[in-house]
C-alpha cells in the first residue's frame, strides 16, 4: 500500500488547469530547500586599503553550515600553501562569525561564459571558426592541466580531516522525486529508491575524493575588463544586453588578433564549499570533460580518470555518471519549470535536458547489466530525455514569496552578475 500511495502521489500532486501547471506546494517547499541555489546570502565589499590583497572587493560568503565554512576554509588554505596559484585567499573577519567567510573577489569572466562565447561563435563565424576551435582546445588544456593538480593536492588533505562522509544520496532521490511530480511522470518511486540505496552502498566504497566540483562555472578568466559591471550602462542594468555587448567584444578580439591575451590570463578557482563531501576518482574528470559545454560525445575510459595508475571500473564510472548527471541535469531543469524568473539567467547558456538524453548512452557503455539492476531509474531517466519540458513550466513563481531571506541576484557569469 505504502507504494502505491506515494507512487499515485507523484501522479496526481500536480494539476493541468486552465493552460497553466498548478504546482503542488510540497514540491515547491522541495525545490526551496534543496535544489534552490539561492538560499545562500552573498555580499560584494570594497576592500579596505590596509588589507594585504590581490583585488579591491571582497565577497562575504553566507555558509549554510558551520562545517562547510570550515572545510571551504581549510581546503582553500591548503591548495595556496602547496603551490596554487589563483586561489582566493581567505580573510579572517574581526568577529570570526560562523555564519559566514570572506574572501578576496576577482573580477573577469567565468570559463563557462568564455567557451559559451566561443561555442556560439564558432556555429555563427565559419570564416574564424578554426581559431575559435583552436582557442577553445588551449584553454581546455590550460584548465585541465590545473585541475588535475588541485585534485592530487585535495586528496592530500582530505588526510587531514576526519569524519568525511560521501554526497548525500538523500539529494539524489529529492531530485527523482521532484521531477517525477513536477512532470506527472508514471515512476515508481519506492522502486527506484531501492535501486539509489542499492547503488549508494557502493558509493559510499568508492567516494575517496573530495566533492571539488571542477566545473568551468567554478573557474575564472581573471581579466577584469571583461567583468560584466565594466558593460553595463549607467542608465539601465540589463545583464542580458551586458552579455551580449561582450560577446561583440570577443569577436572583434578574434579578428583584430587580441584575443590571445584573454587565453593566457591568470585562472583563478573559487567555490571549494562542496569538498565538505566525498565522491568518486571519476566525478572531477567528468564534471569537467563531459559537461554540455565541453561534450565531445561519449567519453572513452581515459577521459574519465586524472590518476593514470588508478585502475579504471567500467560500473563504477557508471555510477559517477549517473550521480553526476542527476545533479547536473536536475537542478536545471527544475528551475526552468519551477523557478522560470531565475532560469533564463542562472542556466541562459544550459540545457538540463541535455544530460538525460545522454546518461543511459553512457550508462550501457560502461554497464552492460545496468538494466537488469537499476530498470526504473533509467526508465525515469528515458522519461525526463523524451518529455516536452515546456508543457510543465509553472509561469506562477511564487518561489521569491517562499525564499524571502534568500538572495535574489540571478547571475549568469560571476556574482553578481
């Protein structure tokens, strides 16, 4: 009875009226909670001139708990100690509040938006599009090269710490669940939670490395001409014109020969608040290589691992991928049904329906008996790759009435913008 009643729930918790989906505020109060990335408050500062800093702002970073401050801390202070260059360096507050830290703000473009940038180009000037191609490929490099040194090092701290726990599987099932009903998906629900458990005790054997995060929306061109305050207009604050004033400008940097400046700028990481957590040898390499931005069609084993003397396990890169892409996939495509006021500028250049339409490719490449243990789940991920999203964008946010205390800025490129 139990699973028939929560299976009926995910069918009938939302209604079709009038042209418009009825979310249920249950689902709603899901999304708020856990996959709303706004919940964090976050301050810009001018830096006062005693400071002993690279820049002149610094932004104050509201944790949303205590230990996650610390770890962002401690795994941010390592990295610069070992030789990293372009980590923000931490600044101890008068106060030393455990509600929140600071840290020194660089201004530029975040790498995501620069190969967003390249990508479009590339597709709309095939006069050019073989040095876009060839800029594209160098930066990639340079930011591969990078990251594979800041894993080696974060493995090394996490020596250092104790009580280390994986990524929560709870965040996993939240999103089945909140798009199974959000989408009034025919998923058994209770089924697939015995699949996730199933796969999150094997998780809980492989998550030797901190939960970096090492995608290019985590990593910055440090140019700070091109940071967008620099093209916004005095008299009108339209990021979206902002973003594409800049764009114009990148394509005459290509073809006037400047552009080469912007790939060999410093590279800056920020973001470290998630190695609170552990996962895979695999999720760093695969957040990296196999995002929508950096696709270059289903990944042979190597791409999947920076540790070369690591013995590569065909399931267990399934599984990095399945957990990778549920995250991936399933915030953005809640907040284009849920949150459409914040989607066109948190995921403007993002298609959360990209990793469903991909993950059981990927999966049945590296896991052959994948349908014989985890049916439902990619009968749910099926579901989610072939549904016509735009038939369950809830166009009634009411989300800021129920984040009042959240932070309102939707930026597409580096907060807050």
């Amino acid at each position: 009875m139990k699973e028939a009643s929560e299976k009926h729930l995910c069918i009938t918790s939302i209604e079709i009226g009038r042209g418009e989906v009825a979310m249920d505020k249950k689902v709603l109060d899901l999304f708020r909670r856990d996959l709303c990335k706004d919940q964090r408050k976050l301050e810009i500062i001018e830096a006062a001139p005693t400071l002993n800093i690279q820049t002149t702002k610094i932004i104050r970073k509201h944790g949303t708990t205590y230990d996650e401050n610390l770890n962002e801390i401690s795994s941010m202070n390592y990295l610069r100690e070992n030789g990293i260059n372009g980590i923000p360096k931490f600044l101890h507050n008068s106060q030393q509040s455990k509600d929140y830290i600071e840290i020194e703000y660089f201004e530029g473009i975040r790498v995501f938006n620069m190969l967003a940038y390249l990508r479009d180009i590339a597709r709309e000037n095939l006069s050019i599009r073989t040095v876009v191609i060839d800029f594209r490929t160098r930066l990639l490099e340079r930011c591969l090269e990078r990251q594979r040194n800041i894993q080696n090092l974060l493995i090394s701290w996490r020596r250092t710490r104790k009580n280390r726990m994986p990524y929560p599987l709870q965040k996993l099932k939240n999103t089945v669940y909140l798009l199974s009903c959000a989408m009034q998906l025919p998923t058994n629900i209770v089924k697939i939670n015995e699949e996730l458990d199933r796969l999150n005790l094997h998780f809980f054997s492989i998550a030797t490395v901190p939960f970096r995060d090492a995608t290019t929306k985590n990593m910055i061109v440090h140019v700070p001409s091109l940071h967008l305050d620099n093209l916004l207009f005095l008299d009108q604050n339209d990021i979206l014109e902002a973003d594409e004033r800049r764009k114009k400008h990148i394509i005459s940097s290509i073809l006037n020969g400047t552009f080469e400046q912007y790939i060999e700028a410093p590279l800056i990481d920020i973001d470290f608040a998630s190695c609170e957590h552990d996962t895979t040898i695999y999720d760093d390499a695969i957040g990296f290589s196999c995002h929508e931005i950096t696709w270059n069609g289903v990944p042979d084993r190597s791409i999947t691992c920076w540790n070369q003397s690591c013995e590569l396990v065909n399931e267990d890169i399934a599984l990095s991928f399945i957990i990778r892409y549920l995250r991936f996939g399933g915030r953005k495509l809640a907040y284009k049904m849920i949150h459409p006021d914040a989607y066109p500028f948190r995921f403007h250049y993002d298609d959360g329906q990209f990793y469903f339409k991909k993950l059981n490719l990927v999966i049945e490449k590296f896991w052959s008996d994948a349908p014989t243990h985890i049916s439902e789940l990619m009968r749910f991920i099926d579901f989610v790759a072939n549904a016509d999203i735009n038939k369950f964008v809830y166009y009634n946010d009411i989300i800021h009435e129920m984040c009042k205390k959240c932070d309102r800025k939707f930026y597409l490129d580096i907060y807050p913008y």
